[in-house]
C-alpha cells in the first residue's frame, strides 16, 4: 500500500475501534500505520486491523458501507461465503429497522409484479448493496418497488440507515509523508533483522549438523568385539 491508499481509508479504519480518539504516533493511529506499512492491499490490512482489535463479523455492515467492498471482497476479509456474508448484512440492517412488516400481514403475500412484498423485504438489503445478480429478480424488484407505497418506504428506511452509519464515522487527521516514511522504515528495519535472525539461526544449525557428521562419520564401521582383541 502506499500513502494515498492508507489516508483513503484511514477513517473508516480508525472509526472501526471504540475507542477514545488517539491522532498521535504512537496511539491508535501509529498501529494503524504499523500495520498498514506491511500489508499489500486494503483487504490484508482489514484482515489484519479487525483481528488486531478483536472486531468480528458484528462489524461486516460497518466495513460494507464505509469501504463500498464487495460481497466477495468482504467474503475474503472475514473469512465466510457471499452467500453467508449477504445474511449476516440482513441481519444487521434488520435489527436497526421496525419489524417486518409495520402494516400488515396481508402484505406479506401481496404480490405486485410477479413477486411479494415479503420477498422484496428479503432482497433489499442486497438491493441497496447492488449486488443482487439475477437479472430477472433485478427488473421483478424494481417494478414492485414502483408500483408499492409500502415497499418504496421500506427502502427509503433502508438508504436513511446508509446515511446513520455513514455519519457514524470520526474524522481523523490524514497520514503526513514524513509519518508514513517513517513507518515504511521501520518496517524495513523490522524484516532485515528478522532475516538476519533466520540466517544465524541457519548458520547455527548448518553447524551442529556439521559437527554431528563429522562425529558420525569418524567413528569405526564395527566396533572391535572383546573376544578379538589381540592378547598382551
């Protein structure tokens, strides 16, 4: 990663961790920078930062909303299934949403278009994601959505819900060149003493393996039985 790609995300990344906000080097923004200084993309850093804090999947409609990732991008940072992923948003998005449905049950067979409100409320959280594939299903929504007052309200609340949990991230001060510089170096400094470490430690073992070879190798074939040793 390079500076630019840190300070694009750095306020996400920062607003992911309860914490009291901490700009400084070393505070919570120097981890940061710390572990972006050794991870080749977004999604490794991600990995790295969600683990590092102790943040699981309860943090996947965060990370959705403020890194516009994808199904399959998210999938790979917590480590489950599109499929499982696209539930688990539901969810999420669903606890902060009136239970389905306000009105009516009758709603809940009500089919407009080929399809029911009740399967509408099913896709809206992929909806709003833009990551519903089926093409049929894509035109079946949108024409239901159009031809229902109810449907259209219920995702209205969900876009109002984007915008909460977009105002919910913290401003944070963007990484300097300087800092970033900083911590690149470090890192440098970091590997070059790790790979020094590994090569004394293949030095040392090269030895030992030496010397138990050469020991090995300059003992007798047979040792010599007693009953053959020559006579004094």
């Amino acid at each position: 990663m390079n500076c630019d790609q840190v300070n694009f995300y750095i306020e996400g990344l920062l607003s992911l961790v309860d914490s009291p906000e901490d700009s400084s080097i070393g505070g919570l923004r120097g981890q940061l920078i710390e572990e972006a200084a050794y991870s080749k993309d977004i999604l490794e850093l991600l990995r790295q930062w969600l683990a590092v804090n102790d943040l699981g999947a309860d943090a996947a409609l965060k990370v959705r909303v403020w890194f516009a990732l994808s199904y399959q991008q998210l999938g790979q940072v917590f480590g489950i299934k599109p499929r499982e992923l696209a539930q688990v948003l539901r969810t999420q998005r669903t606890l902060y949403l009136p239970t389905y449905p306000p009105v009516s049950k009758a709603l809940e067979s009500q089919e407009i278009s080929g399809v029911s409100c009740f399967m509408v409320e099913q896709h809206l959280s992929q909806w709003i994601d833009s990551e519903i594939t089926d093409v049929r299903m894509i035109q079946a929504v949108r024409a239901h959505i159009d031809d229902c007052l109810h449907c259209e309200s219920r995702l209205e609340a969900y876009r109002d819900l984007q915008k909460k949990i977009l105002l919910q991230r913290k401003s944070w001060p963007a990484l300097s060149d300087l800092e970033w510089e900083t911590a690149l170096q470090a890192e440098r400094q970091r590997h070059t003493k790790f790979v020094r470490t590994l090569i004394l430690y293949g030095v040392a073992i090269l030895i030992v393996a030496g010397v138990v070879i050469v020991f090995f190798a300059s003992r007798p074939d047979k040792m010599p039985n007693i009953y053959e040793l020559p006579s004094l």
